[in-house]
C-alpha cells in the first residue's frame, strides 16, 4: 500500500478529546476484557446494511470493530483523531481498509460512502433505565456537531444510512481485571448537558494510563435541529437493539 496515495494517507487534525498515548496503549485489552463484543455489533451491522459494500467508520480507534466488517466482506475506510489508535489499526488492517486521521468537523474524503456507522465513536446514543434514548458527542460544541453531521451526510450517497450505537448511561465503573494485574476504572460526573469522564488503569497500586473527556448530551429539541439541518431522519432502533439508524434525505 502506498502510504502517499490520497486515499491512504493519513491528515494531521486535533480535536480537544484525542485520547492519550498511554490509554491507546490498552486500549485493545480494556476492549477485549468485555467493555465490548465486536462480534455482535459487526453482526447487527452486517444485518442493517444488508446489501451495501462501501462503509464508513466514524471513530475507527484501533480497528477492532472495523476488521470485524472487513470479515464480513464489507469495504471499509475509517477515520479517527487520534494519531496513536490509528497506528495500532494500521497494523490491525493493513491494506484491507482506507484510514484517515480526520476530524469530522473538516472532513475531506475522496468519495461517498453507501453507509456510516459510530460504535462509541464521534457520536452514540444512551439509554437510560426507563428506556429512554438521548443523543451524546464527543465534540461539546453544539455548532461543531452541527457542522460534523453535516459533513458526514454529505459523504453519505443519496439515501446512505447512519447508524448510531446505543450503551448504557455513563456511569462510575470499578474493577475490570485486565492482563498482568492490571484493573480498569472510570468514573463520571454529569453538568449536563456535558459529561465529564476520566478512565484510568492501575498495575501495581500505579496509574499507569489515565484520559479525561467531555462529551455533550443534546436536548430532544437540538437533536432534531441538529438530524433536519444535516438532512438525515431517524429511521428507528434497528432489530437487535444495538443501534439508531438514520437515513439522508
């Protein structure tokens, strides 16, 4: 692969919730120890873009969720803003899938896409105990979201879907028993419509990773502003109940 070809090189962007070099660093194990089946989630991916081939992945991190597609026969081509994870998804991927170091508020891609997908990427959804769904972003602007979304359905063709994952509501979390003696932690403070969130990994009584983000919860009323000016419309839960699917206008 030739790594000064436009579809393969990867573009320098910054973005205030690029994670750290030290929690990209077990990133992977936090993953693998049961944060999440990427397995399952490829699976309802698989279902819902049923038919489509050419995808693309907002928050493409290490690649895990990416090779499991590349399994599944799809194409895909990931983004991230974190230099560090893509470095390991290189590795993971190789030639078999296009990563760019972008921030979607800026994104420039050489072509459009049949289909998006965001597993805990630039934009998820929770959901809370009573059922109820609520929009959340890694980027706490609300003009940058808009801005984002747009740029992602301008990538999208005519009648391209967006899916969203859904999780759980952030919440503290303690004792995920890692490799080596190593736990994992997290905990979360909540001044909506931000969330506060520090993840930490301890070996040996020392912080050995650690990373804080602010993410962004938007009210019913700026989900809507935000889908209508993008040009998207929510389709609904899909059938597994992993994730939101959006369709462009």
């Amino acid at each position: 692969m030739n790594p000064d070809h436009p579809k393969n090189r990867i573009e320098q962007t910054a973005d205030k919730n690029v994670y750290t070099e030290s929690i990209s660093q077990w990133y992977d194990i936090i993953m693998e120890a049961g944060y999440y089946d990427h397995e399952r989630v490829a699976e309802s991916l698989a279902t819902i873009f049923q038919g489509k081939k050419k995808i693309l992945e907002l928050g493409v991190g290490t690649g895990l969720l990416a090779a499991q597609m590349v399994k599944r026969g799809f194409e895909v081509i990931g983004i991230d803003f974190t230099e560090a994870m893509l470095r390991v998804a290189k590795q993971r991927l190789g030639n078999t899938a296009q990563l760019y170091e972008q921030n979607v508020t800026r994104l420039h891609l050489p072509e459009t896409y049949e289909a998006a997908y965001s597993e805990g990427g630039v934009w998820y959804v929770t959901r809370d105990k009573d059922g109820g769904l609520f929009l959340e972003s890694h980027l706490p602007n609300f003009d940058d979201n808009v801005r984002g979304m747009e740029k992602i359905t301008a990538a999208l063709e005519p009648g391209g879907l967006l899916a969203l994952g859904i999780q759980s509501v952030h919440a503290d979390f303690e004792g995920l028993q890692l490799k080596d003696g190593a736990v994992y932690s997290q905990k979360v403070q909540y001044r909506l419509p931000y969330i506060d969130k520090e993840y930490f990994v301890r070996q040996e009584d020392q912080l050995v990773a650690h990373q804080q983000s602010t993410y962004m919860r938007f009210s019913d009323e700026q989900r809507l502003h935000m889908l209508t000016e993008a040009g998207l419309k929510e389709i609904g839960v899909d059938e597994s109940n992993r994730f939101l699917v959006l369709k462009k206008n």
